[in-house]
C-alpha cells in the first residue's frame, strides 16, 4: 500500500523536524532508511521496526453479508517515532489505530491512541500480534497467513478470520517502493490474497460475513516530498483473479507521481512505472461540507484495463483526528470487481 | 446663553479647586472602593467558572484503589486491552519555598477531549508535551515555575495554581510512580470483563468536584460586597457636603442668572449636566483606583478563599467590562442622590433670593431634628431585624440600618454633648471657641459621620477579627492535640506504618474518614478510636453526659458546629449517618474553618457499616520525641510530604487565618482614610465661609496663630468625640458580626473578646486623622493677611 494517512499525521506530529530527513543521507536523528536490495527477513519483519520513522499495518475488507449486502471494513495500526528506541513510558514511539466499517447506507469509524512501551499497544512478531487496546491482528497459523481481526467501539464491532490464498507480494524493487521523483522510498509488502469468513455488528445487529481482504505493510523514514499535498489509492480485486493497486500521489503544482502493482492470481506482478497509468476523477460528492471525486476512471493501457470505480457508500468519511475518505468500491468495465479507495489531502 | 451660562457654573471650580479636589476625590475614592470589591468578586467567580468546566462539567467516573493509595502503572494496559476506556491521572502539590502548584499529570494519547484538554495537534507541541518540555498552567504559576527553570505555557482552560504535563513529567515533579486515578472515558461497558475479576483493587466511584464552591463562598462574597457598599456610603457623605456647598456658595450667581433671563428649568438642567460630567470624571478616575486596589487586594482574597473552601482564584486581575460599567452606575447613582436635595433647591428657589452664605448651613441645623428622629427610627428598624429577622441578608440589613441611624444621630449627640460640656469651660475665649463649635457643627456633621461609620467599622470588623483569633488559636491547642499526623502510601505502607507508631508512639489514633451528605448538606464522617486525647482536648460546645463513651459505644454521634447550627438538631435528636444507620446526637463540637458538615462516630462501626471499606491511611500519633518519630516513619519509606507535626500545622492554620482578614483590614485603613479626607474636604470649605465669625475675634486681640490653635483643637476634640460615640457603635457591630453574620456565613458562633489597647490605637489614630486634616485649613489661617480679615468689616456694611 502507499503513502498514507501516517505520513500526514506525522508530519504534523514532528514539523519541526521534518527539514531534517528531506534528503535521501542518513538522518541526524539517527532513523534508519530503507536501503534497495535489502532482503526481508522473516518472522522478524512481520513485527514493529523501531529504528524506522513510520510503520504500519493496513487492512482492508470487502464483504457480502448473508443479507446479500456489501459492507467494507477497514483496521489499521500506525505506528510513529520521535527517536529511533524503545522504552517504557517514557518511550519515544507512539501508536494511532483507526477502524472503520461502511454499509451501503452508513459510515462508522473510530479511532484509538497510545503510546509505546507500556504494553497498551505493539506488535509482535513472533507470534504475529498487532494491537492497541481491544482491537487485534493476531496470526493464527504462521505468520500472516491465518490472521484474527478484531475491533470493537460504542457503534460497531467485528471478528474476523483472514486466510491467505496466495503468497505475500513485495511491491516495487523487492519490496524497495520509490514514492517520489526526489527517490523517497519505502519498504513496502502486501498480502493480498485473504479469503475472509466471520461476523460483523452494527447498530441493526450481528450478520455473518464472507469475502475478501488486502494487508499492506510498510515502513519508511522518510516523509511525502515536500510539495506533495494529498495521494489517491486504489487496491481492487477482480473476478479474473488479478489484483491491482496503484496510487497517484497529487503535488501543489498538480503534477501527479503515480506508481503501483499488477498482480496476477499466481502472485507474480508487474511494476507499474510513473505515469503508465492514468486516473480520473468523474464525479464528486459533497462527503462532511467537502467536494470528494467517489467515482473515477482508471486506465492502464498495457494490461488493456478500462474501468469506472465507483463508491458503495459515497459518505465513506473517516472523520477523525486526521480525517480522510477511506471506503469500499466496485469496479465496472473491462474489468469486473471490488476493492477499497483511500483519498487524503481533500479536508 | 446656555453656553455662557455652563460656562459661569463651571468657573466656580477654577476658583475653588480645592472644592474640585475634595469632590472628585471623594466620588472617586467612594467608587473605588466600591470598584474594587465588585472586581475581586467577579474575578473569583470566573475562576470558579474555570475551575467547574476544567473538571468536565462536574461528575466524572473515575476508578480509584480500594485502600485510597495510589494506583500500578501496570494496571492501565490491563484495563485497556481488556477494552475498559481509561486514561490515568497523577495529581499532587509541588512545594518548594512559599511557591506551591497544583500539578495534574495526564496522558494525552487517551485523555477525553473537555475543556481542560490540553491542545496539542500542532507545531511539533504533542512531542514537547510528551518530553516535559511543554507545561501547560494558570498565569499565576508561572513565575514560580520559570523560577525553576520550567517552561510554561498559560493555557485559559487551566484553573489558578495548576499545571498540566504529561504524566512522565508529572511523576518527576512529585516523585511518584503511581496514578492518583483512572478516569473511565467510555461508561458504556456492557459485554467487557468485570472489573473485580481484572483488577480487584480498583473500585468504580462516580467522583463529585468538592461541593459547589460558588455556593460555598457566596456569603463571603456577600461580605465584600457589603464591605464594598459601606465605604460607598462613606464616600457620599464627602461627595453630598462637596456638592451641597458647591450650590450654596454659587447662590449669587444663581440669582445673576437668573435676573439675566436663565430659566430655572434650564439652570436645574445644566447644573444637572455639570453635575454628570463631574461624575463621569470621578468615575473614570475611580474604576481606575478601584482595579489598583483591586490588584492589590486580589492576592490576599485569593489566599483567604483557598485556606477557607479549597477554591483557587487567580492572584492576576483582568479587566472586565461587568464592573467597569457596574462602577460608572453607582458612580451616577452616588453622585445624583448626593446633588438631588441641592437641585431641587435650585428649581424652586425664589427668583431673587438674597445669596446668603451661611444660609446652607444654618438650614441644615434646622433639619438636625428631623435628621434625628429618622435616625432612632433606623435604629428601632434595627433592633426590631435583630429580634425576628434571620438569614444572612437581614443580618446585613440591620448592620446597615444600626450604622446610619446611628450616623444620622451623631450631629444630636455631639451638639447635646457640646452644651452638657459649656458649664466646665472657663474663659471668654475658650467659651467663645465652645460656642464656635457647637456653630460649626452643621458643617462638619456630614464628615464627622463618615469618620464615625469608619471608626465604628474599624472597632467592629477588629474586635470581630481579634476575637477569632484568640479562639481559634485556643481551638487549634485542644483539637491538634497529637503531635504528629501522617498519611501512609498505600494500605501495604498503612500496615507498616501502623506496626511502626504503635511500637514507637505513645499512642496510635488511626483517622478514617468517608465523605457522604448529611441532612442533604455535603459532609464527611469521621470514625475515631476511644482515647483519652479526644476527652482531654476536643473542645465541645454542648454535650450530654460522657459524650465519648457513647460514641466509643456506637451509641451516639458528635457532629460539628456547622451542621448543628444550619439545622435543627439538639442533643438527644436522631442523625442518619448512612442509610439505615441512625444515632442519637450526644455533643457538639467547634469546627472553625470547614465549610461542611461533620458527624464523628466509633471507628469500627463506621468500618463495617461502609460498603467497600474506606481509605485506611492516615493516622495521628502521641509523642513525645516528634523529630525521631517523622525520621522512623522516613526511613519506612513515607514521604515527608506526607509527615506533618503539630506546629507545622497550626503554623499553617493561623497562617491561613491571618491571610484571610489581611483584606479586612486593609479595607479599614481606606475607609478611615476617607473618612480623614472628608474632614479636610469639609473644613477647608468652612474655612473661607467662616472668615466673617472670626473677624471680630480676631479685631478684639486673638491672633491668627492662636485662632489656628484653636481650629487644631477643635478638631481634635471633634474626632475624640466621634470616637466615643463610635465606640459602643463598634461594639454592637461586632456583636452582629460574631452572632449574626458569621452563623450565618460561616456556620459558627464565636465569643466576643474586647482589647482596650486596640480602642486606645484608634483613638489616636482617629485624632491623628482628624489633626492632619486640619492642618492645611489651620495653617492657611495662621498665614491669612490681615488685610482679608480687615475686608470683612468693610464688606459687611
């Protein structure tokens, strides 16, 4: 998954340093930078890197309730440093979960924070468990390959179980994923492969659950180029079996950086390089008193895709601390399939 | 015409500007002090205002440690991943020197979002906060903590003497490592894990900021307020002699005026539109003086409101449109009431009526009288409010209609006085001065009663003060009567410390406290161990017999003298402590300095009769050997914030007291200024009126220095015989004060004390007063040419 919400909540946490780490050299801060031709190593990498500026964990899930309805939901644990170490309370890592669950007429989200260190939040990689508070991901085989999801607020609540059917993919050079003109980089892998089954609760009650969902993880030091103002991310699931994800990341001038991943059923994908893909805003909704694109064109010529995505609850509003439209899509065209759109820098 | 003719008016003050002077200062000064008052007031209600949104408006469920200590850290996680929404709270005194702060230490990641919140989305300000570098407080705290090198931000949502940190830093600061309190952010907790089976020390308490604090301080603010109005009143005396002089001596213009064509409609209107501007002058000048004072007083109040109701005030003063403006209405108000009488004059007097100097005065000694009569009315009104009227307000009524009446007798008094004494002179000059006096009298009387109502204050509001104080340090002997005091950490800490005193101690007295209503009121009960200290030294106002067995015996209850005065329980009557629990009340003590109810029981009844036991830490201890036993109870491992011995405490107490009438008495000193400042505003106008009576003297061979002897002595004698008839005045004030007004504000009844040397102070002080005042008219005349004293003749014919 690409730039996210994190980026933009850090760069308000430490503005005051953020000049510091504009450049590709090792920070004075003494943060780590993702270095290309790194090799992952796991189980270590399933779990928190400290020694990174920014990290998180990003779930998405597109659902079908024994209603025959579609619902989306949505778990994401950041985590953000001031200084690269650990430590009790006086730690210097703090943590931010949002969650979130649309139906086709309402929008619920919540959010959560802690800071690092005292145990309210984490994550562990061996077993896999990443929680704050009451909310978890937690592996229940190996790794991410059987995961339970767990959220609960005032408004809703879910559980639920995530198996992989496919392998973990490793986005951009190895899992190297440039994110500007300027070379800011990330490490950034995807398990994009979950069959999900279990239950969720609304206001109107409980209903059983099937569908799939996408996990994105990534972490980096280094926040969005300076100029860059607000990013739109796509992560879709068609019938055929492919996936793909792409963002464009929106710059002030309106220059667009885009990038992203084809992804065929087997798990081999292809890069998509700036500029070989093209997104369009063709509609808009007045969401929270502002003007969102929630239906857009996207055209990737080289894997002859052409289609509309449209929002399933236009509303999709995370109006939180740092706000944000995040909701489940349906794409029509070419292609035929479902997935979740983020889109920041529109509050 | 009407611009020549404002124009004429307003000339007269350029000719008389020590006139001007003592007009516009005495307007002034009365709405100044009046000004000021309302400033402390509305200051303090403010903070009150801060201090009940900070605490989020009112009740806030909180979970605190079954035995009252201070709560693991490790707790917090467990609660939180078992999905209970809780933030913790640190909070404590940090004390170094005399400065002292409230400091809360908060976490903000999962702090509710209220009007005490600290603001940290932006500017890197969350990092600070959490690295102690950012500390959020009240304006008057962060001198102190500058002084330590903190940095400090004032923040409006934080109540006086508070800081906010993050609760790392807040743990540094008291030195600490414990949560006071977890508040409960989401109350809804249907489907989580029951609290008693995650963490069975922690109990659920929906917490109630301590009482209504605005209700608590209103009859004190109610005081000021009074205190307020009197000096008001008192600076009307000046403003009425001023203005009633003003018209007096313009009567020939009048009468120019008039003759050249002004109507007496429009003369009335312009000396009405003079009179205005006078006052918007006077006014300005005073809230002016009023915000000095004020600032100068507010520290003090602050001080006396936090010893006496735990209600923190700011030391700092703004500037509040509310008593700006309700200080240029009472300024209006004083001044129009003052120049009423002398308009009306105006308007219906004769079109050529002869200017006659003296005719203002001689008038007013005709209406003695009548001015006479309505005072013994006031003074019946008086007695017949003391007699049947009840409740704070009438107190002040009859406060206030036995000083006026009593103010409106004095020119009687004194003029009575005056021929009772002519026998005794011998003479021709000192009975001529006998007889100067007694004419002079009409002039002064309004200055003389303002010096009475100050003197009478004075002796009332001192006797009222000294007389507390004897008392209550006499209280503070028997009821401190254990030397040392301590209050353990934790119930674990309890155990040790309660092994320690009672090896160590003379005698251990366990203090266990819940705070509960009683008869509706907020109050605590108190369950005491049977001992001979409480027999020896608990000082009883009224009791049955062997009050402590039956309370040993969990047969009675003692209750304090605020409860026992606010309701209606005598001895023998039935008290519910808790529901269910009824004990006869077998004694009453004095309880001087807590605004609530208190009722005290047998300790072990109060144990098993509280469901979920009751904080069981603090205890007070016998000894002989205080100093070892606090370095015993530090090397347990208490800490020594938490060891108070006797002296420490009684310090405190009186430290507090002295504080709290520090303001009463500065209070005193400027009304007893005005007052001095009207005999100078009033005998200076005299002095240049009364040049035709001492003419003739002066021709028959007294000389100037003699007769401006004379003016001294007078004025001496004067301010000796306001005194005397303040004296008794000032005692039946302070008899109301002690009997009326502080059960009523307070909820205790004192005895009243007197202290001659104090009186005899006064005394000289008041003819110091009234000596200086008549110093600058005196002199004046010792140095008067002849050649004006000679004019006289020539003039009078």
């Amino acid at each position: 998954m690409s730039v996210r919400v994190l980026l933009f909540w850090l760069s308000m946490t430490i503005a005051a340093s953020a000049q510091s780490f504009a450049g590709l050299g090792e920070g004075a801060d003494g943060f780590a930078l993702p270095k290309r031709g790194t090799a992952f190593e796991f189980p270590r990498d399933y779990g928190a890197h400290p020694e990174y500026r920014i990290e998180w964990w990003y779930v998405t899930a597109n659902l079908t309730g024994t209603d025959g309805r579609e619902y989306g939901v949505q778990w994401t644990l950041f985590r953000s440093a001031r200084a690269p170490r650990i430590g009790g309370w006086r730690s210097p890592q703090t943590w931010m979960g949002h969650t979130a669950l649309t139906t086709p007429e309402a929008h619920f989200a919540a959010e959560r924070f802690a800071r690092g260190g005292i145990g309210q939040a984490g994550a562990a990689a061996d077993p896999f468990d990443a929680w704050i508070d009451d909310w978890s991901l937690t592996s229940q085989g190996s790794g991410y390959d059987g995961l339970r999801m767990k959220a609960r607020t005032a408004e809703f609540a879910f559980e639920l179980d995530l198996t992989a059917e496919g392998p973990m993919v490793f986005h951009g050079d190895n899992g190297f994923s440039v994110k500007s003109a300027e070379g800011q980089a990330s490490y950034y892998f995807s398990q994009p492969f979950y069959a999900v089954s279990g239950a969720i609760q609304t206001p109107n009650g409980q209903m059983d659950v099937t569908g799939h969902a996408w996990l994105d993880r990534e972490y980096s030091s280094q926040p969005l180029g300076r100029t860059q103002s607000g990013w739109d991310w796509f992560a879709l699931t068609f019938e055929s079996g492919h996936r793909l994800m792409t963002f464009a990341l929106r710059d002030s001038q309106n220059a667009a950086f885009s990038s992203g991943s084809w992804i065929s059923p087997d798990g081999t994908f292809t890069s998509i390089s700036d500029g070989s893909i093209t997104a369009t805003p063709l509609r808009t909704s007045t969401v929270n008193g502002r003007e969102v694109p929630t239906e857009w064109r996207l055209e990737y010529p080289a894997r002859s895709v052409d289609i509309t995505v449209s929002a399933i609850n236009p509303q999709a509003w995370n109006d939180l601390a740092f706000s944000y439209w995040e909701g489940p899509v349906r794409a029509t065209g070419t292609h035929i399939g479902k997935g979740y759109l983020e889109m920041t820098g529109y509050e | 015409m009407t611009k020549t003719a404002l124009f004429a008016l307003l000339s007269h003050w350029r000719s008389q500007p020590l006139q001007f002077a003592a007009l516009l200062l005495g307007l002034a000064a009365a709405t100044a002090l009046w000004t000021g008052v309302q400033a402390i007031n509305s200051e303090a209600r403010k903070s009150y205002d801060r201090a009940a949104q900070a605490l989020g408006q009112g009740t806030e469920v909180r979970l605190v440690s079954v035995d009252g200590g201070g709560i693991h850290r490790e707790t917090f996680a467990v609660l939180r991943r078992a999905g209970w929404q809780v933030s913790p709270v640190v909070e404590g005194t940090f004390q170094t020197g005399a400065f002292q702060v409230q400091v809360r230490g908060v976490d903000p990641f999962t702090l509710p979002p209220s009007a005490a919140s600290p603001d940290l989305l932006d500017q890197g300000r969350l990092a600070r906060f959490l690295d102690g570098e950012l500390i959020l407080t009240h304006a008057d705290v962060v001198p102190g903590l500058t002084a330590l090198g903190l940095s400090a931000e004032i923040v409006p949502n934080v109540p006086a003497g508070q800081a906010m940190m993050d609760i790392t830093a807040a743990w540094d600061v008291l030195e600490t490592s414990n949560f006071s309190y977890l508040i409960l952010t989401e109350t809804r907790t249907n489907g989580l894990p029951a609290l008693a089976d995650l963490v069975p020390q922690l109990e659920r308490i929906t917490h109630e900021p301590e009482g209504d604090i605005a209700q608590l301080t209103q009859s004190f603010h109610l005081n000021l307020t009074a205190f307020g109005l009197l000096s008001f009143a008192v600076g009307l005396f000046i403003v009425h002699a001023s203005i009633g002089l003003a018209f007096e001596q313009r009567r020939g213009m009048f009468r120019t005026l008039r003759a050249l064509g002004l109507s007496a409609g429009r003369l009335t209107a312009l000396l009405a539109v003079e009179t205005l501007l006078l006052a918007t002058l006077a006014g300005a000048l005073g809230i002016g003086l009023g915000y000095l004072i004020a600032t100068a007083l507010l520290p003090g109040v602050a001080a006396t409101l936090d010893g006496l109701y735990g209600a923190s005030v700011a030391g700092s003063l703004t500037l509040d449109p509310t008593w700006v403006a309700s200080g240029f209405v009472i300024t209006f108000a004083g001044a129009a009431a003052a120049s009423a009488q002398s308009l009306y004059r105006v308007a219906t007097l004769p079109i050529l009526a002869p200017a006659k100097p003296r005719a203002w005065a001689m008038a007013s000694s005709k209406a003695r009288p009548r001015q006479a009569v309505f005072g013994a009315l006031l003074m019946l009104v008086s007695l017949g409010i003391a007699a049947f009227g009840s409740g704070l307000v009438a107190g002040f009524l009859m406060l206030g209609a036995l000083l006026f009446g009593a103010a409106l007798l004095l020119p009687s008094a004194l003029n009575a006085t005056l021929r009772l004494l002519s026998p005794f002179v011998r003479g021709p000059v000192f009975e001529w001065a006998l007889a100067d006096t007694r004419q002079q009298l009409p002039g002064l009387s309004l200055a003389l009663m303002a010096l009475m109502l100050a003197l009478a204050t004075n002796i009332g509001v001192g006797t009222m003060v000294s007389s507390f104080r004897l008392t209550f340090t006499g209280w503070l002997d028997q009821r401190l009567a254990s030397e040392v005091y301590v209050t353990a950490e934790n119930s674990a800490q309890a155990q040790d410390v309660h092994r320690f005193l009672d090896d160590q101690a003379d005698a251990t007295l366990p203090i266990r406290a819940t705070s509960t209503p009683l008869m509706d009121q907020p109050g605590q009960i108190f369950g005491v161990v049977d001992h001979q200290t409480y027999r020896d030294g608990w000082p009883l106002l009224t009791s049955s017999n062997s009050p402590w067995e039956a309370v040993a015996q969990g047969s009675g209850v003692l209750i304090n003298e605020q409860l026992w005065r606010r309701t209606d329980l005598i001895l023998g009557a039935d008290l519910e402590l808790l529901p269910g629990w009824v004990l006869p009340v077998v004694g009453v003590y004095s309880d001087y300095g807590n605004p609530k109810a208190q009722a005290i029981v047998a300790q072990s009844d109060l144990l098993g009769r509280v469901q979920g036991g009751i904080s069981t830490l603090g205890y007070a201890a016998r000894t002989g050997r205080p100093s070892e036993l606090r370095d015993g109870l530090i090397t347990l491992g208490v800490p020594a914030g938490n060891i108070r011995n006797q002296a420490q405490v009684k310090a405190f107490s009186l430290n507090v007291f002295d504080r709290t009438f520090l303001v009463t008495g500065a209070l005193n000193l400027l009304t007893l200024g005005v007052a001095a400042f009207a005999i100078l505003a009033a005998l200076t106008t005299l002095a240049t009126m009364r040049l035709p009576q001492l003419a003739p003297v002066w021709a028959m061979g007294i000389t100037r220095a003699q007769l401006a002897r004379i003016e001294l002595l007078r004025s001496a004698l004067f301010a000796a015989l306001t005194f005397v008839f303040a004296l008794p005045l000032g005692l039946a004030l302070a008899y109301a004060l002690l009997a009326v007004v502080n059960v009523q504000a307070f909820g205790w009844r004192l005895p009243m004390h007197t202290f001659p040397l104090d009186w005899l102070r006064l005394l000289i002080l008041a003819i110091l007063a009234a000596l200086i005042a008549a110093s600058f008219p005196a002199l004046r005349l010792a140095r008067l040419a002849p050649s004006r004293l000679l004019k006289v003749f020539a003039d009078e014919r």
